[in-house]
C-alpha cells in the first residue's frame, strides 16, 4: 500500500513540473511601475506598451510622463474597468467637474448625452473611463517619439533588405567565380599543368 501512494504523490510532482509557473515582472525600463504575470520559462524581459510606442532613447522621459500622469491612468482603470456597467451620481458629477476645472483640462469633465427622447444625462462610467485612458496615453510619448521609433524600425527593415541583397548578391559573385575557376581547371591543357 505505501509504494501505491508513494507513486501517486511522484505523479502529482510531475504534473506540478509541467504546470507552468507565473511570475510578476516590472517592465525592463528603469523606474517604470507597470507590471505584468508571465510564464516564468519566458526569457523575454517584458517591456510595458508604453515604453514599446517610443525608442529606448526617449525612455527616461516616457517614465517621467507615466510617473506624473499615473494618476489619470488609475481613475481611468476605476472607471472604465470596475465601474464599467455603473453610472455617475450627481455629487460625483460636480466633484469630476471641479477637478476637470482644477487639473487645466475641462475636457475631461463627464459628457452630457442627449438621448433620442430629448433627456439629457450623462455619458457612462465607462465611456468616461476611456477617455482618460486616451488622455492619459496621449500624455505618455509624443506623436514625435512615436514618429521615431517608426523611422529607426523602417531604417532597420532598409538596412536589413540592404544587406540581404548585398549578401545574395556577394554569393552569386562566389558562385561565378567558382565556376570560372572550375572551366579553367577542366580545359587545363598540359603546358599550364604539366603534372
């Protein structure tokens, strides 16, 4: 009976072997709080999407920009993700308008809606959400920082298509002289080799 359950708990080692294990990593770029649960096999760092839209060059200023508007991202989290079905209440509505007002941005105060039957309300917690996701986003890496990773990626693509045909290239000059060399050797007469 005791090497029954013996092979049963080796059983249940093996199959906890094969379960992969999660793991929690910060993104790779220094002083970035965003974080992500990947397979511990994976031995790629992660890098979040915000430091991904820019070039390595203009990380120190994404983190910066994520650091100071972390704020806005959390509220939009709240909003667009735990209150996605919600809607505003009334004091709620003044106080996000205060603060619209306050922060310099009253575009981000709650929309009002006019429904079909001439009501007006406001938008939903959700849709309120996403656009501070959106703002927040937009903060993160200027449309320049963007514009320079599109560049150096396209620059790369260029460079590595350059090299493939200057290597393709390289390659039939190899071939042709091996050839050439082959027709001297086969129609060697017997003054160049006397042997």
């Amino acid at each position: 009976m005791a090497k029954f359950s013996n092979f049963k708990d080796s059983k249940t080692k093996q199959e906890e072997q094969q379960t992969p294990q999660y793991v929690t990593v910060h993104c790779c770029a220094p002083g970035c709080g965003f974080t992500e649960t990947v397979n511990a096999s994976d031995p790629r760092p992660f890098t979040c999407k915000y430091h991904q839209q820019a070039d390595r060059r203009f990380w120190p200023y994404v983190t910066k920009n994520i650091k100071e508007f972390i704020g806005y991202y959390n509220m939009a989290i709240e909003y667009s993700i735990n209150r996605k079905f919600q809607r505003f209440e009334w004091k709620e509505i003044e106080l996000l308008n205060d603060w619209a007002v306050n922060v310099g941005h009253p575009e981000l105060a709650p929309k009002t809606i006019t429904k079909p039957n001439g009501q007006t309300d406001y938008e939903s917690c959700y849709s309120f959400g996403t656009r501070i996701l959106a703002f927040f986003e937009k903060q993160i890496s200027t449309e320049f920082m963007r514009d320079e990773k599109k560049n150096s990626m396209e620059q790369a693509i260029e460079k590595e298509k350059k090299d493939k045909i200057d290597k393709t290239y390289g390659l039939i000059k190899s071939f042709d002289l091996a050839k050439k060399l082959q027709n001297q050797f086969s129609n060697a007469n017997q003054y160049e080799y006397p042997f």
